[in-house]
C-alpha cells in the first residue's frame, strides 16, 4: 500500500492547497516524487525535487531507467 493516496499527488500536480502535508517534506521523499513522475511521466518533475530526493541513488537510477528512450 502507498505511503500517500492519489488525491494528494493530484493536488501537488494541479497546485492545489495540501492541508496535511508539508510541500518541502513532499518534495524531500523520493516515494512520492516517484508517484509524481509516475503519474505525470514528465521528467521535468524532477526539478521540483529537493536536494535529498536529487541525492538518491535509487531515484537517480529509476529516472535514467524511466526516460530511457530520451
């Protein structure tokens, strides 16, 4: 089961007010930056990410694998 539900990575996608959230901790955990990108499938995302997420073996190595093609 996902850590966040969808209705707050929509509302991160569409700018809408996260009530419940932090938007620099939302920023900070590569799991729901994952499910941004994964939803958006833009790899532009990943300039919203914070310096930890950008840090991170694992999100760097899921991003090359992702946009692959490009």
């Amino acid at each position: 089961m996902n850590k966040y539900n969808s209705k707050v990575v929509f509302d991160y996608i569409n700018g809408n007010e996260i009530i419940d959230y932090n938007i620099d901790e939302l920023e900070d955990d590569y799991e729901f930056m994952m499910m941004v990108i994964n939803y958006t499938n833009d790899k532009n995302m990943y300039n919203l990410c914070g310096e930890k997420v950008k840090n991170d073996y694992y999100f760097i190595k899921y991003i090359v694998d992702k946009f692959s093609n490009d």
